[in-house]
C-alpha cells in the first residue's frame, strides 16, 4: 500500500475497514488460499439479541447485545464482553477478528469472539446491569459455553459481571460451570497472576527483544505512557529487573527524572493523591513531553493512536512495547520504520492477558488450580516463543514485527482452516 494511503488511515482497534486491511496484507504476505482468506474475512456467527431489563424504576427498557464468533477452527471462541452506548455491530465484528489473530500469534487454542451490549453503564444500577447481564447470558446459552465461546471482562466490564454471567449459565445447566467466563473473582474459579498478567507478559516480551538486541536490561532506560493495571504492572516489573523509569504520565500529566524514578512509591503516590504528575522526586512534564524524554524503551499503556504523526518524529527510544491496544497509527508506523525503531505490536505485546485468562479455563476444565509461579513460568514460555516466531518472521520477509505477527498469525489459523477443509 504506499504510504500516503496508510497515512491517511485511522488505526481504530475497533475498524472493521481497518481490521480488514490488515487481514488482506497478511494474506498477501503468507500467500494463504484464496477460498481460506475468503472465509476469514466473515465472522463465523453474527448473533443480535434484545434483552429486556426492567429498570429500578419499575420500568422496561429493551437493550441490544451483540456477540460475534469470528472463527472457531483451531479451538472455541475467546473474546471480551464491553458495555458501552456507542458500540456498533461493525466494531465487535472487527474486535472478534483481533482477538482471532491475537490468539493465534501466542498460539492458544482459541479463536476469536467479542461481545458488546449497547447501554450506558455509568447510568445503570448494580441491579439493573445484573438483570441485563443475566437477560443477556440466557439469550445467548445455547451458542456459548466452555466448548464454545468464552467471555471475559472489556470496557466496563469486571469480574462481577462474569460471575453474573458463570451463575446465569450454571442455573441454566444444573451445574457449576466455571469455564463458561474468565477474568472471574479467585473464589470463583479465577486464576493467581490474571491482575498481573498483561503487564508481565509484555515484561517478558521486552526482556527478550532486548537479548535478541544484545541490550542489557540492567542498563536500559524506560518511559511509561498510562499507570494504570498494564503500565504500573510493567513499571515494577522492570524496575525489579534493574532498568530504569525515567519518565511516566497519566491522564492529568507525567512527571520526569534521569535518575530514576522508583514505581512502587509512584504507585503508592498515585493511589494517595491521584496522579503521578505531583510525585516529588520528579520534574513535571506535559503529556507530550513524556513522547521525547531519551530513554532505550517506550511503553505506551493508555490509550488508541497516542503515537502519531505529530510526535513520531520526536522519539527517542530504540524499542516501543504497545502494551496498549492501537497506540500506533498506521502514519506514525511508517515514521518509526523510516527511523529504524523497532515497534512491538499489541498483539503480541499485549497479549499476557489472554494467555493467563486461556490457564484460568485449563484450570476450571481439570478442577485443579496452579500457584501463581506456576502461571508465571508458563506464561514465559508462550510469550518468548510467540517473539521468537514473530522475529523470524520479520527477518524472513524484511519487514516490521507488526506486519510479521499478523502474518504469523493468519498462517495459523490459515493452516487450520486448510487441514480441516472448508465444510461440507
Ligand atoms: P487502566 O484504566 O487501568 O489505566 C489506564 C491509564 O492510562 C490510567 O493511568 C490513565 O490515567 C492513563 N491515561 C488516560 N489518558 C491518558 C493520557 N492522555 N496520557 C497518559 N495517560 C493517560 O487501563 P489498563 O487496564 O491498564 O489498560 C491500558 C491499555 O492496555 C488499554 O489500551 C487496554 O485496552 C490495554 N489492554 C489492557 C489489558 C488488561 O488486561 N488490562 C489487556 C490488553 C490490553
């Protein structure tokens, strides 16, 4: 594609023109089968329900939900449930087909699903998301289950909502089926390491990119854009490895220091006053700013499109791990390319969450739960094997890891699809 068309493109994690392109350059890079690339770019089941609620008031109103299994051939669908007013069915379809390929880079035996329902929570009672919930679990209980089609927390969605979900679809059943949902509470069934689990993963795919660079992480500077789960969790992670945090932002600011900042007391001084801008043993910087401070790594962990063409030109960092989905627009790729910074892409870099979230279900299957050193060294595993693959990728075709993890993504379950053979 040349670059004027991918720089006028918006990298909306929730496009479905987008998710298609993608998926179309994939192909071209794997040469897959045309019938199979075909296939791929439908989802498998499109489901639309209504869900009655009666509402506090003693009213009715009727929700719409959505839930989209966009392919099953290499294990069943995985994918979030989000509540959110603007949700349409075209973003859950591109968002089933991401998590599709995000499952197949780290090679889980899942395939992609996801799910919305289109309310306001923020106006919504704890009874009335209940009844919704429970409404919308049952429209859809014959087309989910652990066999199936496994749902996880998204916007506005935690783990109350999935244990809401596990009950409705348990009583329905006559037994307790903890692996119908993930991302649910410990008591339930939930896995040690889940809190903890993208931010690590994304640790662990940092560590080994900086030895297939020769850098050492001891030695190496980082920059956190977003404290929250993901960033806070990686910030101590590395800090605990011995690199070292020079700059983080939140929404209301960042705050700087070349010496180093230590991320256990800014998270403990985030949870007291707010915000990390204010910590005292830091410089306070702008949100841009925390873009071109020097440092060898840059997380961005907060929101879509952060890195843009605006401030592309001005990072100084060698490597950026997209722990956030999307922060990369398609323009700013291409200047980073041009500048020979390595980008590792969400699906990889992001995709501990999934991976904790696939042993949450292997533990529900067998009834026997891990420690959470378990979980972590398992999930080591996954995440330098999907690098390494990723990496061999890029080198065997010359091109980005974004464009190599899709690749090795769409060949995956390009594969699958031909091994079973496209029914009847
Ligand atoms: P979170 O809500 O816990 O944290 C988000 C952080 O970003 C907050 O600290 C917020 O203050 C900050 N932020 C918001 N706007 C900002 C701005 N303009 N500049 C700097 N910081 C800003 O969310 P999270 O769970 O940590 O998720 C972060 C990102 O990672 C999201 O893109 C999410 O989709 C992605 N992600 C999360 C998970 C997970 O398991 N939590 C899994 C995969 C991907």
């Amino acid at each position: 594609m040349p670059n004027e068309e991918i720089l006028n493109q918006a990298n909306d994690e929730a496009s479905l023109e987008a998710a298609l392109d993608q998926l179309d350059r994939a192909a071209e890079l794997t040469g897959i089968d045309e019938a199979v690339h075909l296939k791929l770019r439908k989802p498998k089941r499109v489901m639309t329900v209504s869900i009655p609620t009666q509402m506090d008031d003693g009213s009715f109103e009727v929700f719409t939900g959505y839930r989209v299994q966009h392919n099953m051939d290499r294990g069943p669908c995985k994918g979030g449930l989000r509540y959110h007013p603007d949700i349409t069915l075209d973003d859950v379809i591109a968002l089933s087909m991401r998590m599709t390929w995000k499952c197949a880079v780290v090679n889980i035996p899942y395939g992609g699903a996801r799910g919305g329902v289109v309310c306001n929570p923020k106006e919504m009672s704890r009874h009335e998301l209940e009844r919704m919930t429970r409404r919308y679990t049952t429209e859809l209980v014959e087309v989910i289950g652990p066999e199936k089609d496994i749902q996880a927390p998204d916007v506005y969605t935690d783990a109350q909502v999935m244990a809401w979900i596990m009950d409705t679809y348990s009583m329905q059943k006559g037994y307790s089926v903890p692996a119908v949902v993930t991302g649910k509470p410990i008591a339930l069934g939930g896995s040690r390491g889940r809190e903890a689990a993208t931010g690590r993963g994304c640790v662990y795919i940092i560590k080994a990119a900086m030895r297939r660079f020769g850098m050492d992480m001891s030695e190496a500077t980082f920059a956190v854009q977003g404290f929250g789960n993901v960033g806070s969790w990686a910030a101590r992670l590395l800090d605990e490895l011995g690199s070292r945090l020079v700059a983080v932002s939140d929404s209301q600011g960042g705050c700087y220091n070349p010496d180093g900042i230590s991320a256990t007391e800014l998270l403990a001084h985030k949870n007291e006053s707010g915000t990390v801008a204010d910590f005292p043993d830091a410089d306070r910087i702008s949100h841009d700013e925390l873009f071109e401070v020097d440092c060898d790594l840059l997380i961005p962990a907060a929101l879509g499109s952060a890195i843009n063409q605006t401030n592309a030109s001005k990072i100084k960092a060698k490597i950026i791990a997209e722990a956030a989905n999307s922060p990369t627009t398609p323009g700013a790729q291409v200047i980073l390319n041009e500048r020979d910074i390595i980008v590792i892409p969400d699906i990889i870099a992001n995709a501990g969450g999934v991976v904790v979230s696939y042993f949450e279900w292997v533990q529900g299957l067998q009834a026997f739960f891990w420690s959470e050193s378990e979980v972590n060294k398992q999930l080591e595993q996954i995440m330098v094997r999907a690098l390494d693959r990723v990496w061999d990728k890029a080198e065997q075709h010359d091109c980005d890891l974004r464009c190599a993890a899709m690749g090795v993504a769409v060949g995956c379950v390009a594969e699958a699809v031909q091994m079973r053979g496209i029914y009847p």
